[in-house]
C-alpha cells in the first residue's frame, strides 16, 4: 500500500482510507450497512494487513456505535493508525444536540474519544456547514482542542467553496488551527467537486478525501444497461436514492471502466478507484465494504496505475456540464 501526505502535514496516510459507515446498522444508518462487532473484527484486520492505516467514521453513523465498534476492532494498535472522525450532526433529542456550537462540539468530542477508546483524535471534521453559528465561534473551540491535547488535525466536510474559504481566512486571520483537508462527495458520477472545490484545495493545499468513490455501489459494474438490478442492494430501486446522478452516462463510463479493468487485470471497482487516485489533490479515497470479498477486492486498487490516456478517456466520458460563471471563465482564459 503506498502512502501520501495527509493535505499540508507531515503525516502520511494509505491511499485507501476504511470507512466504518456500515458498522451498526441503527437508526437512519439501517439500509446502508448492519455489521456486527466479529463482522466488523475481521474488516478492520484485513485492511490493516493490507497495508490500511487511515480509518474514517462519524458520531451520527449508527447513532454513535461505529465509532464504539471501530475502536473495540482497532484494539491496541491505536498508536499505528490515523484516526478520523466528525461532528455536526444530531446526537441528542436536546436543542444543544446539534450543529457547530462551542457546547455541541466540546461535548461530542468527549463523547467520541470515550466511545473509540481514545484519548485523541487525529483528524477530527466538520461533518457540514452549520449557518447558525458564526463560524469564528467553531474555529476557536476547534483550536482549543488541538491545544488541549484532544484533537491533532481538523478538516472539514461538505462545504461550499466559499464557506470553506471564508474559514479558513478567519482561521488566518486569528491564527487558528486550519483544516488540512476537505472529505467530499467525489467520483466518476460526481465530478462537480472540480468546479470551484478542487481548485480551492490545490490553492490552499488541502487534502480530498472522496466519500462514495463508488456512486453509491453503481461503478462496482454490477449495474449495467438493459440487465435487471441485483435485490436488496442500495440503487435497486433508482428512483428513491440519495445520491442522484445521470444512470445513462453511468452506464457509459461503466463500459469504459471494465475495457479499461480487463488492460490491467483488474475489476470495474478497482478502475473506478484508482482513476481517482490519479486526480490532483487526493490524499486518500475512502472505501466501506460489507464483505471481506469486497474488501479484498478494493485492496488490490493500489497494485497498479491506470495510464494517462485511459484517465483522459474516462475524464471526457464522465465531464460534467459547466455552469456559469465556470464556462464564461474558461472562455476568458482562452482569449489571453
């Protein structure tokens, strides 16, 4: 397993990251994952005898028991991996159980490194933007958690450019700790990050975490035009998902992904995952399994790398339309 820089740190992190979103099973969290606590042991070894020493989770997945069961399975190689987690989201039935205040983020912290098993965190994210508080109020509680001790690194999620750029100007100007990476929505059917997100990261040297570098289990290959979809699986039905995207281009760069997996030995999911390991400014692609199958499959990603030529192919199938002022932009720059 290769290793890169985690954003602008010194820290080097796998290419591949484990995501513990499928720990659980409670709650909202039901439908995408129910493993247990042996499910779940044997998941996290493999990862990390395959060269994984990243692992991601959050405090809302399976309402706080993937972090407890993502800790139970690190046991005591604590010390050898980077850790990650988030918060933002409910916890509670309580008023102060939610959002970016002070309270909710000191509480949750502490409610976090309790139920991993810890004493800190390595990177601790914003899960997302909460515009109800002033963002100089989350950045300083951020900080004084680096200061004490809890928290190493800090990055954040699901922003918009200019809510990430503003933090992170604040953060400059009060000299706060800063994030060190975005955790964004990112693949092959989501490639909208690169309008403004991308070019901000490279400017102010963060590093992208993709979450869903699958769509969602779509660029597995096991949804393919004109053929029936598999039951019981996250886009059975199309119509009812959380993650929308164009399925007929899909189903395009599906095609191109197997041509592409048959030239190297490899599977439409390896493909998928290893084009995103060629894009600027990816420090590590974060992958969940439910099997030790798919894991094992996922794994292989970072055994080879797909050619230049091949990534411009899938960039041209896969390109989104450009809204404005993106298009007007490009135009501008031509006439130079």
């Amino acid at each position: 397993m290769k290793m890169r820089f985690l954003g602008n740190s010194g820290v080097k992190v796998s290419e591949l990251c484990f995501g513990a979103m499928t720990f659980g099973g409670r709650g909202y969290w039901k439908y995408i994952g129910e493993l247990e606590q042996k499910e779940a042991n044997e998941l996290v070894n493999l990862a990390f005898e395959g060269g994984i020493n990243f692992f991601d989770t959050a405090d809302v997945y399976s309402e706080g028991l993937a972090e407890e069961m993502l800790g139970k399975a690190l046991g005591n190689r604590r010390k050898e991996i980077i850790l990650a987690t988030k918060v933002r989201g409910r916890t509670g039935k309580g008023p102060n159980d939610v959002g970016l205040s002070r309270h909710h983020i000191i509480e949750n912290c502490n409610a976090s490194l309790k139920r991993l098993g810890t004493d800190y965190i390595d990177l601790y994210q914003l899960h997302s933007f909460d515009p109800h508080t002033p963002q100089e109020e989350t950045l300083r509680a951020l900080d004084d958690l680096v200061r004490a001790g809890k928290v190493r690194y800090i990055g954040v999620s699901n922003h918009t450019g200019w809510q990430l750029m503003k933090a992170l100007s604040i953060s400059d100007k009060q000299n706060l700790e800063r994030f060190i990476t975005l955790q964004a929505y990112y693949s092959l059917v989501a490639r909208d990050l690169e309008n403004e997100l991308v070019p901000l990261c490279l400017d102010q040297k963060l590093g992208i975490l993709p979450w869903s570098p699958l769509g969602g289990g779509f660029l597995t290959g096991k949804y393919r035009r004109g053929k029936a979809r598999p039951q019981n699986a996250r886009r059975t039905d199309p119509e009812n998902q959380f993650l929308q995207f164009n399925e007929e281009k899909g189903f395009d760069i599906v095609d191109e992904l197997e041509k592409i997996a048959k030239n190297h030995n490899a599977t439409v999911a390896q493909a998928a995952l290893n084009y995103l390991l060629r894009k600027p400014g990816v420090s590590s692609v974060i992958i969940g399994a439910k099997t030790k199958e798919q894991l094992a499959d996922n794994l292989k990603t970072t055994d080879w790398e797909m050619s230049p030529e091949e990534v411009s192919k899938l960039d041209e199938l896969s390109a989104p339309p450009k809204p404005y002022p993106y298009w007007m932009l490009e135009r501008t720059v031509l006439d130079r």
